[in-house]
C-alpha cells in the first residue's frame, strides 16, 4: 500500500464519517430543491393512481391496432432529459466519384425518458424540414423503432466508401451523457487521452480536452495503399464529466478530409407532455429484437495460439529484430504461413513505422502497417484493411462484424483484454452479420486479430486493430 | 406484489409505495446516504438520496431488477450527476466563483479533499466505493453497471489525477 493509498482511504473514510441519517423515502417526483406547493403537487399524488388504472387496463386487453401503448393520457407530465444538439459535417474531397463536398448541417433535438424506456430526437435541416425518431428500450440499442420524414443530409462518399451520415438513418437515437454507464458504448474515459493545457469548446465552455489519435491505412480497390490520419477530441465539463462537444476528423492522404463535429449545445431536465412519444402517424423503421436473434451467432471459446500486447496488437513482447522480422514471424505463427514471401516498403527510412505485404504461397496478399518504439523493438499497429470494427451486442457484450472473404468457413478471432488474451472460433457457413464474444464487454478489448479460414483450415486472410487509449 | 397507501416524509404527501421497495431501501439507506455524502457532501447527500429513490421507485426498471442494491447505487450516481448539472448553470448564472472545494468536505487533508473534489462523479464514485470498504473492481463494477476495465480506468485515471494535484 502506498501514501497516495493511505492518504484516500483516510480521507473517503472520514468523508463517510459525515454522512447525515438517511432521508425518509418518498414516491412523488417533484425535485427536493424546487419551492413547494403543495397544491400541483397533491393533483400530481391523485394522477399516480389515475395512472396504474391505466396502465392496469391496457395491459389486460391489450393494445389492438399495433402501435405502442402510451404510458399515461398524452397530457400526462413526464420528466425529460432534453438536449440541444448541433450536427455538423465538413467534407473536402479530391477522391474519384467523390459525393457530398461542403458543409452539411442538422440540429437534433432530444427527449430522453429512461424510467420508461422511451426516446425521441427530431432532426430540423436548414430548409426547415424535419425527420423524427422515437425509440423504446434504450436510445443504441432499441427493440423498436418508429420514424416519420425522410433523413436529407447528404452522406460524403468516395465512391462506395462513406465517410459519415445522417444521425437519423440508423435505429438507434441520440442522446449524450446517459444517466448510467452503458456497458455498450465506448466513451473518452476508454479511448481518449487528457490533452495538457487549459480548453474550451466552440461556445466557449471551459472543458477538459481528451484524444484519440489512429494513424493507419487503407486500401484501394486496386491494391494501392493509402495513409489514414484520424483524431476524435471530446470536450468535457470537469466537474460533471459530461460530453460538450466531440468531434471526429477522418483524412485519407489525397483523397479526402472529413470532420464530423456534435455539440451538446443544452441539457437539462424538463417536464412535457407523454404525447411527444406518441408514435401514431409514424412509421415502424426497426424491430431490434428479431433482428439480433436472427442475425447474431455466439462464438465459442477456444485456447488462444498467440499472445496480443496490449498498445501494439503483436507481438508480446516488441521483437527488436526489426519489421521485415515481425512479418515473418506473424505469417508463420499466427496466420500459419510457413513459406511466406515478405515484401517491404522500398522508400521508408529505417526507423519509421513501415508498410509491409507478406504472401503466401496459394498467393493470397496482406499488408501490415508496423512501427517503432524507442528500445523496445517493433510491432504491429494494424493488420490488413481496417474494416472490422468492435461493437456491441444489447447485453453489452462485444461483437464483431465479418466482412464477405471468399473461401471462409470459419472465423477466428484474438483479444487482448485485462485478463490476458482470449481467443474464439464461429461458424461463417449461414453469413452471421454479427458474432458476439461471450464474457467480455466492449470496453475490455484493447486489441484485436480477427483471421478467416478456408474448409481446410488454412488462414485466407486477417484484420486486427487497436482500440484503447 | 403488496402494496401500502402511506404518508411519505415530504410535505405529509400520500403516495403509493410498494413493500418491496420499502425494505429494499431501509436495508441500503446508510450505505447509500453515505455513497452520496462521498459523491456531493454532507449537507446536500439526502436531498440527492430522496430524490434518486423517488426516481427510481416509480420507474419500470425498478420492478425488472434483478440486482435492486446495484440500481440504487447507480440512481444515486445519476441523481449527483444532475445535481452537478444544475448546480453548476445556477453558480454559472450567479456568476459566483468556481465550484470547486464546496462540497463540503471535512476539513481534514484539505489539499487531499480540495483535489477528491475536483474529480468527476464517475471517478469519484469509483474511489469512494474502492476505499471505502476495500471493494474490488469487480465488485465496484457490478454497483455501477460497467466493465471491471471501466472502473479500473476510472481508478488510474483519478490516481493519476489525484498525484498531479497532490504532488
């Protein structure tokens, strides 16, 4: 136990030490800081009942034209989080078929019940026109979602390849700073870094700054590499630990430059009317529970044959042999490649992270970016195109989403997590749209090989990336 | 499930409380009256308490829960995160000094409880239940509703914090 130990359990005790006599518990809703009066408070009291005779009823008989039952008359008071949100995307393209340059706009405005499961945002473009959506459930990951309008803002795009969107087109709705943790979401607490120095947001707001800082690449249809340089900054309230603003700048070197900026421009509590999650005249967009059953499969645990690091995905330890050296080693002992034909970069200097293509000999290609540090020798910093990505199922478990290979039967795939690495296997045969790896959450991953085998067993190709801080 | 019509402690008003919920909190009021103390300060961890179970009480994620302890805990946690919140647009409003060391903290260590102060109610949830009781990081984890790497992330964040302000 160190000073800084004793020092804390000392102060929390004696903090602890001062705690009043619990207070008596209540049933109404009014907040405790608010001036009484006593009057809409008892006409509150006498709705709760008004309120469980409803419900009562609807549940009995049920609701008979398909739409959801609205918990309570539409005028019933509700207790809100309501939030302004400013939506903000900059796109400078110089790519072939490039699709949305310029600077599109939205403003979202957010109603968050979470006692009943129930969220809206209302999207208003710069026209005036708007897309509503209202989820039930929980705000990322809904069992149903109804919307009505049509999402207009204009997805950049290098041809096939999108580079941001519309808040409005995916099931789930906005909201920023949940009142619990969500075991689904990674936040600035788990990616980003705290920036030294005094911040503040673009309106001003005084805030501390964390980063995430991923330099990669990516790869054409013809082979031809290309540098990714992408950072995400969140501007957070040091005393509340809420989310300000957040921004996300995607740069692909000649190609494209795009930042996508959220500003959580208000927040705060609100009384409206149950009317505003009314969902009649909308139309059911997302049936969340069908969805996940039918399309996520659970991989199952296997012994892991190699060892992630936690910072550079392989190996563990760094090899100081040099990145022509850790190409090799990775065809042979973690692809299984055992006559691997190594090709390096001819124009990068000898201590600068380097792109590097191993081959095998049936002739299938993949390229890993691999980098220094200082003394401790070299490793990979990304393993093939970055195209799978964790996520997370609605229990909070991660996932990962396989991309088509041609030939793969079989998914393998390598965390390094608190624990040490884990590793699991699933059946690619009926084309799962998500694989969910069960007993570790999303925010326990740190880095990543996801590997692809033919009927025979043998590697055709792999990904793999790095995802904490 | 029962259910008992009776006086609640706020301005003799009636309400409808079920049993359960009755028991649940009497079982966990000081412990939780004293998470919040170590979340807002003395003088403002009932207003935070009564209002977090008034909440939670009357919400549908209470009559699901399966872990009732934990999603009190975790009611606390939001209810002093929207105290933060509110406190904060009201000291913005008034145009008064900054927030920080008003918490009521004992005056012991200052320096220590100045800079206990200035974490997040994230962070400082996770200390307080960590050195409170010696909790494990699993066990934190389970209160809070996060990842076991969440909290220890949380942890090394408001060490790292915590040895920067105290030197």
């Amino acid at each position: 136990m160190n000073d800084l130990d004793e020092r804390l359990r000392t102060l929390v005790r004696t903090i602890g030490e001062t705690a009043p006599e619990p207070p008596p518990l209540r049933a109404d809703h009014e907040p405790s800081r608010r001036p009484a009066r006593l009057g809409p408070l008892v006409a509150f009291a006498s709705f709760v009942v008004v309120i469980g005779l409803f419900v009562g009823v609807r549940m009995i008989f049920g609701s008979t034209d398909g739409t959801p039952v609205i918990d309570g008359s539409p005028s019933t008071p509700v207790v809100v989080r309501h939030q302004i949100i400013d939506y903000t995307l900059t796109a400078d393209l110089s790519c072939d078929q490039a699709v949305g340059t310029g600077t599109a706009t939205l403003q979202l405005e957010v109603w968050a019940d979470f006692e009943k499961g129930r969220f809206r945002h209302q999207a208003t473009y710069p026209d005036g026109s708007t897309r509503d959506q209202i989820a039930l459930g929980d705000p990322d990951f809904p069992t149903q979602t109804f919307g009505r309008g049509e999402p207009l803002l204009v997805s950049p795009a290098c041809g096939d390849t999108l580079l941001g969107g519309d808040p409005t087109t995916g099931p789930s709705v906005t909201f920023y700073n949940r009142p619990f943790e969500s075991p689904n979401r990674l936040g600035y607490e788990e990616l980003g870094t705290i920036v030294a120095g005094e911040h503040t947001d673009s309106l001003g707001r005084p805030a501390l700054l964390y980063r995430q800082i991923i330099d990669g690449f990516g790869v054409l249809d013809d082979g031809t590499d290309y540098a990714l340089h992408q950072v995400s900054d969140w501007y957070v309230d040091e005393t509340s630990g809420d989310v300000l603003e957040t921004s996300f700048t995607n740069q692909g070197q000649d190609r494209f430059d795009v930042t996508r900026t959220i500003v959580v421009a208000s927040d705060e509590e609100t009384s409206v009317g149950a009317s505003i999650f009314d969902t009649v005249g909308y139309q059911l967009e997302w049936d969340g529970d069908d969805s996940e059953q039918r399309l996520g499969v659970e991989a199952q645990p296997v012994q892991p044959s190699t060892t992630l690091g936690t910072d550079y995905i392989w190996p563990d330890p760094l090899d100081p042999a040099g990145p022509l050296a850790v190409a090799e080693r990775f065809a042979r002992e973690v692809l299984g490649w055992d006559t691997p034909t190594i090709t390096p970069d001819p124009d990068v200097a000898d201590d600068a992270p380097t792109w590097v293509t191993i081959e095998d000999d049936a002739g299938h290609q993949l390229t890993m970016l691999i980098a220094p540090r200082g003394e401790e020798g070299w490793g990979t910093v990304q393993i093939g195109q970055p195209t799978t990505g964790i996520g997370a199922s609605s229990l909070g478990l991660a996932t990962i989403s396989p991309v088509p290979v041609p030939g793969a039967t079989q998914i393998t795939i390598h965390a390094s997590t608190l624990n040490g690495t884990l590793a699991w296997q699933a059946d690619l045969t009926d084309n799962p749209i998500n694989i969910v790896l069960p007993s570790i959450q999303i925010g326990e991953a740190m880095t990543l090989i996801v590997s692809y085998q033919d009927e025979t067993g043998n590697t055709v190709t792999a990904n793999g990336g790095q995802f904490g801080p | 499930m029962s259910v008992r019509i009776g006086v609640g402690g706020y301005l003799g008003l009636m309400t409808v409380i079920d049993e359960t919920a009755v028991d649940a909190y009497d079982r966990h009021a000081q412990e939780l009256t004293r998470f919040a103390t170590g979340l807002v300060g003395s003088s403002d961890a009932q207003d935070v308490v009564a209002d977090a179970m008034a909440r939670l009480m009357v919400s549908r994620v209470w009559g699901e829960a399966t872990n009732q302890r934990a999603l009190m805990f975790r009611a606390v946690l939001y209810e002093a995160r929207m105290f933060h919140r509110a406190r904060k647009r009201r000291l913005f409003r008034e145009a008064r000094a900054s927030v920080r060391g008003t918490y009521g903290m004992p005056e012991v260590e200052p320096e220590v409880a100045a800079a206990v102060a200035g974490l997040s109610p994230r962070q400082r949830a996770v200390v307080f239940l960590t050195y409170w009781d010696d909790l494990d990081a699993r066990t934190v984890a389970d209160l809070l509703g996060v990842s076991e790497g969440t909290v220890r992330r949380h942890l090394g964040r408001a060490r790292e914090r915590l040895r920067e302000v105290l030197g």
